[in-house]
C-alpha cells in the first residue's frame, strides 16, 4: 500500500454516487464511479482529515481508513488508489471464479482450500 499523506487523493466509497453506462433506461451502474476522490487537508496523530471550506468534513483512521459511526449512521470506507482497484478487481472477478469451482475437479477444489486455508 502506498504511503499517504497530506495533499494526497484518498478514494471514499459512496453507494449513492451512481453513474450509468448508457444514459437513460437500461443503463447499468458504473461500480468504479461509486468511488469519490477527496483530498487529504490535515492530519493528527491517528486520523487524516478531509476538509470542506473550513469544516472538518471526514476524520479518517489512519489504520483503517474508515470514519467512526456518527449519529447513528455507519461510517464511510476510504481507499488508497491501490486499494480501489483491488476492491473493483475482486467485483469482477469473484463470481467468475467461484462459478469455475463449482464445475472443479475435486483436486482442483481441494488446491484452492488449501490456499485459502480452509479446514474441513
């Protein structure tokens, strides 16, 4: 993972920033453009701040990069440029591959258990 810092563009996942590949009906969402940049404006010892105008908008962990709950609201995920592209790797591809192991051979199965570590 790339080191942040202030400056830098950190990527806040928003599931309600939605973008269509065709316009109009029919279209589907573009799971790239669920992801937000934001500049990092500050940091503390433990959090990166996101700042609009003069308003302390996120407060994110720098270990997690997630913010805390607030008012009962879950708290927003961030992402390295890295991390981004690994998460929208994983969407296209996990179902691709889980759908190949369901037609396995069992060695082939039994390969990927172990790699995953899986104990029966």
């Amino acid at each position: 993972m790339s080191e942040l810092a202030v400056g830098e563009t950190i990527w806040r996942f928003d599931e309600n920033h939605r973008v269509y590949d065709k316009p109009g009906i029919g279209g589907r969402i573009v799971y790239k453009e669920h992801f937000v940049p934001e500049k990092i404006t500050g940091e503390t010892a433990q959090s990166w701040l996101v700042q609009w105008g003069e308003r302390v908008v996120w407060k994110i962990n720098k270990k997690t990069l997630t913010t805390a709950m607030k008012n009962g609201f879950h708290g927003a995920q961030f992402f390295t440029a890295e991390g981004m592209e690994e998460n929208i790797w994983v969407l296209d591809h996990r179902h691709k591959i889980a759908r190949l192991l369901e037609q396995a051979t069992a060695a082939n199965i039994r390969a990927c258990g172990e790699i995953l570590g899986y104990q029966p």
